[in-house]
C-alpha cells in the first residue's frame, strides 16, 4: 500500500504541477508567447516518449534477460544507443531551430556602420523583394534586389552573396505605383513586374462598377527591356464578382493590393493580398473591416489564375485577427519570394501589423508551415481551424510557429 500511495502522489505532482504552470502562464502571458511555449513542451514530451520506448523501456524488458550474464557490454549498449539518439534529435534540432531562430548581425561591410543594413535604395521602403537566382551564369549576380526608389522607378541590384550589392543598373523598371514585386516565371522564362495600379472595373450581374486596386503586368527575360514598357498597357487581374465582400451583402468590394508568386512543381503558386476597405480607411466605402489578408492561387503560365477559394476571416489563407492588440490585426501580407521549400514542408513568411491601413503601427513577421503531403488540418495559434482548400482533394494548412519581431 506504501509503494501504491507514492505512486499516486508521484503522478500526482508531476501532473498537478505540470496543470498548475500552464494555468499560470496562460494567465501572466500573451497568446504568442503561451503558443510557443505549448509547441515546445509538446515536441519536449514527445520526444521523451520516444527516448521511453525506444530505449528504456525495450532495453529493460529485453536486454536485462538477454545480457544478464554480460553487464558490462549491456552498460556499453546503452551508452552507445542514448548517445546516438541524442546525437541525431540535437542535430534536428539544432536545424530546425537555426531555421526558426533569427539574430540581426552587426556587419562589418554594412552601408550603415554598426547595423545589419547591407542595401540602401535611396527613396521609399515599399515592395523590396530579394530572389535568389540558381540559373544565371554569373555568380555575382546570384542574388537579385528589385528596390523602389520612388514610383514609378524601380531599381535592379545584384549580389554574390546576399551582403555585397553593386550599384543599381542603368535599366529600372517602371514600377507604375507603390508595392509592386518582382517574381520568375521559369515555365516561360521571363520575369515579371507585378505592378499595382488602379482601374474602373465593369458592372456585372452581382456587382455594379466600381473603382479599384488591381494589377498590370510586364515581363522581361534580361531585366533590361520590357514588354510592354509601360505595365498600364497590359491590365492584369484584380477582383471579380465573385470575390464576396469581408462585411457581406452590401458590404465595401475587396480590392487586389498586392501578388507575389513562386514557383512550385507544376504550376505557381500565388499569394494575393486583398484589401478589404471600410469607411474608417475613406468614408466613400461601405462596411468593412479596413484590412489586408492573404488568399492563394494557381496559374499554369503566371498570367492566368485559378483561384479555387474566395472571401476573407475564416476563408482567407492567411487571415488578420481583426482583434485590436494582436501583432497580426489587420495587415498580412507575403514576403516576396513567397515560400522556402523546408524538406517535406512548405515555409510563408507574411508580415503583421497592429495598426489599420494607412497606419502601420508595430510591424512583425509570422511563419505559416504547410506540409507537401496532403490531407492536412490548419490551426491559428496551434487550435483554430483556418481554412480547407479543394481542387484536387488535398487540405491546405497554416501552422502559426513563431513570431519574429522587427
């Protein structure tokens, strides 16, 4: 009966402590903060259940009997098992953790003395996307930086290494207007201006005509010469009637803000910011949020779109909280470049801010993790459910891991 009672109050602590601090942190820390902490200790207990079975509890159960006359090459065969699997868990570790773990260097050969700042373009801040470029022959030009200086010029920077730029060349692109991108086609072998504009859309049967952000589009195989010149000559894509407004019927049109897109497999993937507008952004709009979220399509040429998924909150790809206070609120918007291919995941960096359109406030970068295998779930936050896309069967997910602030 002793050894019972020391059992029970063994498991006891262990559980009743373990409930007690995670009803202590939730209370005393944010949301983000808790998530991370929840993922950790989660991996954490897996990974010691895998330690139990695989080692101590088989190497107890068979190995007791089977060197019981051995003791010293059985020690030996523990040593040698826990020493291995260690060795392999802290280099996965250490991978995974080198890839979610930023730190801002301070550089010798920054532009800026005693910063990370490796580029200055000179004018606006808008829509710098950075591509590295396997294909081209020269090494220094490996790394491309496409900086607006101011619209409509669009500056074109090379690198052998992502820290060592050269001057701009002579060759800009006319960027039209503020955050427009640059992306690589490699099914056509082209490179394309994703400028944003603006445009009066036609009436249709579910929408009257209304004025609104959309996209023009050139492209160009050496960077230097461009068709059309002039993006405004080639309208792109942009919203239609089937876009639902963010506050429903009646509620202001969803307009197109910005589109990046990677290449990936087969086709390309591309991630549009659609801004939902509201009257606290201009009082001439009808209800809505006043935010900016992610959706995702599918081209398999760059310029026409498949978009198997419409409408903000829940349906979005990468939704804003649209929750005052959240690093997230109301701007989620992608990285140029899109994703990274992380062994059998897929990687978006998005940024978040706190503030509504035009206001910025506290900007942060969010990490979303697909898995290339489908079916898969999607949760916010480790819990909620984000979004299910369909087309050919497979379930897209987002898997918020960590938050890196500016």
């Amino acid at each position: 009966m002793r050894q019972i009672g020391f059992s029970i109050a063994d498991q006891a602590l262990a559980v009743g402590g373990m409930f007690l601090a995670n009803v202590e942190l939730a209370r005393t820390q944010s949301k983000e903060d808790y998530g991370i902490f929840a993922l950790t200790y989660s991996v954490f207990t897996f990974l010691a259940g895998l330690h139990n079975g695989a080692i101590l509890e088989t190497y107890t159960v068979y190995g007791s009997g089977r060197y019981n006359a051995r003791f010293a090459e059985y020690a030996r065969l523990l040593w040698r098992s826990n020493a291995l699997l260690g060795l392999a868990l802290t280099a996965t570790i250490s991978i995974v953790w080198g890839a979610l773990y930023w730190i801002k260097p301070t550089l010798a050969s920054a532009v800026i003395p005693g910063t990370n700042t490796v580029l200055q373009n000179g004018g606006g801040r808008d829509s710098d996307t950075v591509w590295m470029d396997l294909n081209d022959p020269d090494p220094a030009r490996r790394f491309k930086a496409f900086a607006l200086a101011y619209a409509p010029q669009m500056n074109i920077y090379f690198s052998p290494d992502g820290i060592h730029w050269s001057e701009p060349q002579l060759q800009t692109i006319n960027s039209v207007s503020d955050r427009t991108t640059v992306f690589w086609n490699p099914f056509r072998n082209v490179w394309v201006n994703s400028a944003r504009g603006s445009a009066t859309l036609p009436a249709t049967s579910k929408n009257p005509n209304h004025y609104s952000r959309v996209r023009y589009y050139s492209e160009s195989r050496d960077l230097k010469n461009w068709s059309p010149v002039d993006p405004l000559e080639a309208f792109w894509t942009g919203p239609d009637e089937d876009d639902p407004p963010y506050a429903g019927a009646g509620g202001a049109l969803p307009e197109l803000y910005n589109l990046d897109a990677v290449p990936y497999e087969s086709v390309l993937v591309g991630l549009f910011s659609w801004f939902n507008p509201g009257p606290a952004y201009n009082s001439s709009y009808g209800p809505g949020p006043d935010l900016v979220e992610l959706g995702v399509g599918f081209s398999r040429d760059g310029f026409h779109w498949v978009r198997p998924t419409r409408g903000g909150g829940r349906n979005a790809f990468i939704a804003a909280t649209n929750v005052e206070g959240t690093w997230n609120a109301y701007n989620t918007q992608s990285s140029g470049g899109g994703f990274l291919v992380v062994g059998d995941e897929l990687w978006f960096y998005f940024s978040g801010r706190s503030l509504r359109k035009p206001a910025i406030g506290v900007g942060s970068t969010g990490l979303a993790v697909l898995r290339r295998d489908g079916p898969l779930c999607s949760f916010d936050c480790l819990t909620e459910c984000r979004r299910q896309y369909g087309g050919n069967g497979a379930s897209w997910c987002a898997l918020k891991l960590q938050v890196f602030p500016f």
